[in-house]
C-alpha cells in the first residue's frame, strides 16, 4: 500500500492527529459529534467514567463510559468545513497505520452521531421538538470536492430537489445522502423523522435577511413544500449532509439528531434553548446506550 506523506497525514509530537489531537487509543468506536465546544462537557456529565480529556482549538474531545458502552463526544465547531476536517480525522484514527502511514487492511466502521440543534421548515414540528434525520440534503457542496458514485436513490432526490425549488445551480449543486437506518431506528416516536436540509451559512444560505437581499428569496418556502416520495424536509442546519455523505464514502454508520430551536415557518425561537438541547442529549443517550 502506498505510503500517507507528512504533508497529508499530520501527527504530532504526541503522536495525535493535527487538529483533533487525539491519538487512536484514545478514540472510542462510537462518537457523538457537537458543534459548540461547550457542550461536549454537558454530554460528558452523563458519563459514568472519563477516561480522556483533550483539547486543540475549537476541537474538545472527552472519551469514556456510560456502563459497558464506550463513547466519545467531540465538538466540530460551526459548518461543513470543520465536518471534513473532523471526520477525515476521525477516519484516519480509526483506520490509518500512524506508525507506517498506510491505510489499514481490516478497515473500522464507526457509528458517528450528531447531537445538534437546528431550525423547523415545517408549522407541525414545534420549537423544543426533535428531530432524526432519514437523510441529509446538501447545498454545500462539500461532497461535491469528492470523487463517488451516487446511488440512484440519492441522486433522484438531489434532481427532484432542483426540479421542484427551481434553485440556482450556479449557486450550488445539490447532493443527498441516507442516513444511518441501523441507528435511525434507534430514534422512536419522540423523534420526527424526514430530510435535513445543509447549507454553508446561517443567514442568506438560509434565507435571513438583515441589510443583504438574496439571491433566493423564497427558499424557506421552496424548502417547505418539497417532497420526495414518501419524503419532506424536516429541517435546516449547517453540517448533517456532509456528515451523511463523508460518513457513506468512508463506510461508517452515521445519524444526526437535533432539537428544534427556531421554526422558520411560524418564525418562532425557543423560550429555552439550552433546556431542549439538555432534553435532547438525554433522550439520544438514553436511545445509544439501552
């Protein structure tokens, strides 16, 4: 196999990867993703022991053990490209030779969960509500940097997509991915379940207007009324696709989860934003680890 060069493969004097700082030994085969750094302590207090501390950056990552079930909860930080940095590294701990920088022979699938927070595009899902995603839909187009096949469920969803919203491919081009069904059906009925739209920012990515017009003005009405076979968009947020599409490409089980903190369509925010995302941690655990 051919060797990983330096310049690709960053480890430092502690032998950990370059931005996560985490060595392989201190990773668990199963991991909570977060965008704020200051929620990794709030999942790790369910924690019944932790074994590792570490910290580079916006990257925390805290390891250990809710009875037999091993876990780790790193913080990504905002936006699909922190989630190609974390998740290529997380990859290359799990199945990269850091001694002879050669990809594995026996390759290591990680289950890979996102506790989130995101924004309703439908009036039925409530502020305070949650939300497992069945797939995720990208306007990112990080994937699209990337060298796969799409599936053709994948794709019929990316071009009905486009079809039906009538969207701007110059301003991107669409890409979708299934989640996880292993672990979406771990979610039960606490847990609405439909598309999670990705975009690469918070206010005209997402259709906020401040002082800027855009150049999409009726997406959250667009995003609203699509629908794919038995599908619907569920939600927005900044990172479940390229979650969904890294995690498919590298072979890991992957599923994002989110309390609803806005709701776009009857435009209201949650009256106690960090009391969904404690309910929400609780409830995910509690799914995880029963």
């Amino acid at each position: 196999m051919q060797r990983i060069a330096e310049s690709e493969l960053i480890i430092n004097s502690r032998g950990a990867i370059y931005h996560l700082d985490v060595r392989p030994e201190e990773l668990a085969g199963t991991i909570i993703v977060v965008g704020d750094p200051d929620r990794v302590k709030k999942v790790s207090a369910h924690f019944d022991k932790i074994e590792h501390k570490l910290q580079h950056r916006e990257f925390i990552t805290h390891t250990g053990y809710i009875g037999n079930k091993h876990l780790s909860v790193i913080s990504t930080g905002i936006g699909p490209d922190n989630i190609d940095i974390v998740f290529n590294e997380l990859d290359a701990l799990a199945n990269i030779d850091f001694e002879s920088r050669q990809v594995k022979s026996n390759l290591t699938k990680l289950n890979i969960i996102r506790f989130g927070t995101s924004g309703s595009l439908q009036a039925d899902i409530p502020v305070d509500a949650f939300v497992a995603s069945s797939h995720g839909l990208g306007l990112d187009n990080l994937l699209n940097f990337y060298q796969y096949e799409k599936s053709a469920d994948d794709k019929s969803m990316a071009d009905a997509f486009v079809e039906q919203t009538g969207l701007n491919t110059a301003i991107t081009n669409p890409y979708a991915f299934s989640g996880s069904e292993m672990l979406l059906q771990k979610f039960g009925s606490d847990f609405h379940k439909g598309i999670t739209v990705t975009c690469p920012g918070f206010f005209g990515p997402q259709g906020r207007v401040l002082r800027l017009g855009l150049a999409s003005p009726a997406l959250v009405d667009k995003l609203t009324h699509f629908s794919f076979n038995s599908h619907r968009i569920t939600n927005f947020e900044m990172e479940t696709s390229a979650i969904y599409g890294l995690g498919r490409l590298m072979g890991h089980e992957c599923m994002s989860v989110n309390a609803i903190i806005a709701n776009r369509v009857i435009k209201e925010f949650s009256k106690d934003s960090n009391a969904a995302v404690e309910k929400l941690i609780a409830k995910a655990l509690e799914a995880l680890t029963s």
